[in-house]
C-alpha cells in the first residue's frame, strides 16, 4: 500500500487506507457517516449481496421493496422500540418549503414501514407464514465517531429480512434456520464468528430475545456483524397482525426479524486482510483470476495472443478472468495493483513461459508461485483456488480461536483485555447486577454463548455465587 500502513499495527488507518487505495468507498462524501461505493467496491459488494439472495430464496424467502420514509405515527406505536431509535432518527418536515402536517422518518428500521402492510395481508393461517426480505438503506444519526462501513449514518446494504407464524414453535424453528443462514453466509466470507444470546438489556428493543454474531477484528474489537430477533407477538399485537385460525378465533401472530449491513463486507475485507492490501476468498472475488504479460518487444505479438488463449480457456472453465494490458505500467506495478484489490490468483506469462508452453500462477495469500503447462492450468488454478479458500477459513478460525480466552475472574479478565483485545469467556450467575458489573472493565457483555456444546460449572465472576452459564466479554465497535 501506498501508506506502508502495517495493518496490526494501526487497523483503523489501514482499514480508511485499503478502502480508498483499493477503489472500493470513498469517505469524503460531505455529509458525515456517507460515502460512495466506487465501481470496484460495487463489485464486491454485489457478490456478497447475491450470496446473501441465494442463501435466503434457498430457505423459502421472497425479496420485498418498501419505501424508506415512515410516518411519526406508525414510528411511535412500538414504544420501546421508538425509545432506543429516539436520538437516532433523521426527520423529514417539509415537503418543499411547505411544512408537513405529520412529519417523516428515515427509517431506522423497517418494522414500522413495514407491519402495517403485513396487516392488510395477513387474513387466515392460509397466508402463513410469511417470509419477506429486502436490501436497502437504512439511516440512523449516529453521534458517536463514525468509521467507514463500521459505524455509518447511511447504512447502504441493510439485508432484513421479517416473517410472521401462527405459532411461537414455528417462530423458534425460523429463528435456528435464521442462524443457519448466517451461519452458511460467514462461512462463504471464510469469517469466523461468535455466536451468543444478547443480555435483556441489550435486546432488540420489543423483542423476546435476541442473537447475535460477532467477528473479532484485525485490532482486538469485536463487532457485531448480524442479528437474529424473536419478537414474540409484542409487534403484531401494536400492529393488530392477526389470522383467522381454523377453529375461527383471530390470534396475533408470531413474528421474527434479523439483520446484516455492511459490517458482514467490512468484516470479510479485515479478516482476510494483510499489509499488501485485502484479500478475497475466491468464490466471492469479482475477479478471480487477473493474467498479466510480461512485455518483450520481440515477441508481444506471441505473447499476447498465448494470454488471450489462456483467458479463454480459464473463462470457459467457470472462472471470472480480466488481462492487465496497460503499456504504461510495469509488470511490478500491475502485481502491486492487482495485490491491493486482493484477486486471487494472478498468472504470469513472458517470453520464457511461451517458449516453454507455461504459466507462472501465483496465489494471494501466501505469494506462492508456481509453474505449469498451458494444458494443465484450469486444473491448476482450480487446486490452487480450492487451497487458497481452506488455507484462509483455517488461518481465521485459528486466528480467532487463539484470542478467546476462558478466565475464573474479573481481574483476569480485565488484563487480558487491555493487553491483548480479543474475547474473554467468564461464569456469571445470569444476574443484571453482576452483568453490569462485569462490563465495568470497559468492555462490553455480548451474551451467553449458544455455539459453546460443552457443559459447565464455575463461579459467577462478579458475585462467586454459583454460575447459570458462561458470558462472553470484548471491547466492541
């Protein structure tokens, strides 16, 4: 990178850097909170957002459209809901220079904008359950420094999805193949997560309980990266979402919602990230191949036809292929271009490699090199693809795994997380008292760990009462 910033180092400059340098957002939009999706950043964004549509239509969802704007009235009905969104929400109070009877909200999510529709269509248990999902903006005001794509005020690629079931059993189903899908979407990012169940004081506000997954980043924070909500009838019933059941009576239904925005892009940029740039796991790379020839005068013309051949080949084997043919460049300076936006595997070909009928390919996250016969190269370049996707899912488990820490006290736990960042795993007794308390070491509580299978006894860490369960700890984004 252009900033020789060391990424364990400064991550937060390194993140602004990668991003710019790399032509995925700029940040110096003037509104604070805003930036631009460049083309390249578009791109990535694209395959992430596909994924996320296949992963939902695969589980029986429908994607949906609503308007962004959402009338005081409708905002105001869910009250605890509109309590936590209060200092967050933008207004919009005239309609040209004519001041508005009732103004607007720019939502800061679609459960307001969208229930009073799911009203009207809801009729009998017939039109159950209903499963719908969008991908949007959502903006919230957010006072606090705002960081790209980590803490935003126009949150770009807000996927939602919502859904309505006759029965709280149904809602609990929905809930664990919620987790499923996010579950399958990390694990295409090759992004290792936490999953845990949020505190009651730090539930979606109006729902039961709620989910959620954290990614550890590059600096030792945590960030919530996706959230999976049971909201029980407390919507519906504001709402009046009824169905008629087949014994005649009308009932409130069950209702469920979960989120992932950007963070999901942001947390597959820094996890995979080193101090050349990003680096993307193959399968969600835009590019997955980028040929470069290496220039001869002699023979270019040779040269360059032997790449086309090659591209052709790569292409027709299922592979997304782009030439780097500007003069202007060195070939150092193409492979230092190509390395910053993180493609994959990039191919060399010069005069010796045509006269001994190869190729040099090169993978991104190791800068491993080899040689292969033109014949050979779609096999090779799909072993090495295959490779590159499990080295690097391998690399970040173990990577986060190695920074989660288990601790029988609160001092323990406090020097850990100064020194070091990363997750600590403490006994708590389930009580709100000792939860804040724990989060007096400036960290935050982000719930009881629901992918931890093991059984276990210990004392509360705060109270030395005997534990419910374990809790987990981080200073989080």
């Amino acid at each position: 990178m252009t900033s020789h910033t060391k990424r364990n180092e400064d991550f937060g400059e390194w993140f602004r850097n990668v991003l710019v340098e790399a032509g995925i957002l700029d940040y110096r939009y003037p509104i604070k909170g805003c930036g631009v999706w460049l083309p390249y950043g578009f791109q990535i964004r694209r395959m992430l957002t596909n994924l996320l549509r296949d992963l939902h239509d695969k589980f029986g969802h429908e994607e949906v459209r609503f308007p962004i704007m959402v009338t005081e009235p409708n905002l105001r009905k869910e009250a605890s809901h509109i309590k936590d969104f209060e200092n967050e929400v933008f207004w919009v109070t005239h309609g040209g220079r004519k001041p508005l009877q009732i103004r607007y909200a720019l939502r800061p999510t679609s459960e307001t904008a969208m229930y009073p529709m799911f009203k009207l269509w809801v009729r009998s248990h017939a039109d159950l359950p209903i499963k719908m999902y969008q991908i949007g903006s959502v903006f919230r005001y957010e006072t606090k420094t705002t960081r790209p794509i980590i803490r935003v005020r126009e949150v770009t690629t807000f996927k939602e999805a919502h859904t309505c079931h006759a029965t709280l059993e149904e809602a609990e189903k929905q809930i664990s193949e919620a987790i499923q899908i996010y579950k399958q979407f990390f694990d295409a990012c090759g992004v290792p997560y936490l999953i845990s169940r949020r505190p009651d004081w730090d539930k979606f506000p109006g729902s039961l309980y709620s989910v959620a997954f954290d990614v550890l980043m590059p600096d030792g924070r945590t960030m919530q990266s996706g959230t999976i909500h049971n909201l029980g009838k407390n919507f519906s019933t504001v709402f009046d979402i009824k169905y008629e059941a087949s014994d005649g009576e009308h009932e409130n239904v069950y209702q469920t919602c979960y989120g992932i925005s950007e963070r999901g892009i942001g947390a597959e940029l820094s996890v995979h990230g080193d101090d050349n740039g990003i680096v993307l796991i193959p399968n969600l790379a835009p590019t997955q191949v980028i040929v470069i020839p290496i220039p001869d005068k002699k023979i270019m013309p040779l040269i360059l036809d032997t790449v086309e051949r090659v591209v052709k080949n790569l292409t027709d084997s299922g592979f997304r292929v782009k030439i780097d043919k500007r003069e202007e460049l060195t070939p150092g300076s193409k492979f230092f271009f190509w390395e910053l936006r993180g493609i994959p595997i990039r191919i060399e070909i010069g005069p010796r490699d045509v006269k001994k009928n190869q190729a040099i390919v090169v993978r991104r996250d190791t800068f491993e090199k080899k040689a292969c016969t033109l014949a050979h190269l779609p096999q090779v370049v799909h072993q090495t693809v295959d490779e590159m996707s499990a080295n690097m899912r391998m690399k970040a488990w173990g990577w986060m795994k190695s920074r989660v820490f288990r601790v029988d006290s609160l001092e323990k736990a406090r020097t850990i997380l100064a020194k070091k960042g990363g997750v600590v795993e403490a006994f708590w007794c389930g009580t709100e008292e000792c939860g804040h308390n724990l989060e007096q070491i400036n960290a935050k509580l982000l719930g009881v760990p629901i992918d931890v299978g093991e059984t276990l006894e210990g004392k509360c860490a705060s109270c030395g009462k005997e534990a419910s369960s374990l809790v987990r700890l981080a200073i989080a984004y």
